[in-house]
C-alpha cells in the first residue's frame, strides 16, 4: 500500500514539472525570443513575483548570449514556473 502512494507521489511530480516546462532553442536568437515570451507571461503577475521574473529574465539572456543553453533552460523553467505556464 506504501508503495503505490510513493509511485502515485512521483508520477504527480513528474506531471507537475513537466507541466512547466519550457523549450529552450539551441541557438541564440531562439533562446532570446523564449525570453521574450515568458517576459509577456508574467504581465498579470503581482509586483514582487514580477521583480524575480524580471532578474530571472537578465539571467537567462546571460546564458542565451553566452550559448549556455542547458543553464538557459533551466532558467526558463524556474521562470515558467512562477508565471504558470
């Protein structure tokens, strides 16, 4: 019985994550243009979650510039993570 709710737990968790997750683009133009996106997700979002979304945002144009695309999704990830998407 403790076994299935473990394996019920972790399914929840792999549904929760990917429904966050974003596609990064292996190029620069492409990671840029993700950015921008998730920018125009977080309109609706309160002040404070705005402010982290938008230092979020200079970090993940940090990885897209320096052609960091793994950090750059992960990034993108904690991002859609905070706006919903």
């Amino acid at each position: 019985m403790l076994k299935r709710f473990a394996l019920a737990g972790a399914f929840v968790a792999v549904l929760a994550t990917s429904a966050f997750a974003v596609s990064v683009p292996k190029d620069v133009n492409g990671c840029l243009d993700t950015s921008l996106e998730l920018f125009k997700s977080a309109e609706s979002l309160s002040d404070d979650k705005k402010a982290k979304v938008e230092q979020l945002l200079g970090k993940l144009e940090g990885h897209c510039d320096a052609k960091q695309f793994a950090e750059a999704q992960s990034v993108a990830d904690e991002v859609a993570g905070l706006v919903g998407k």
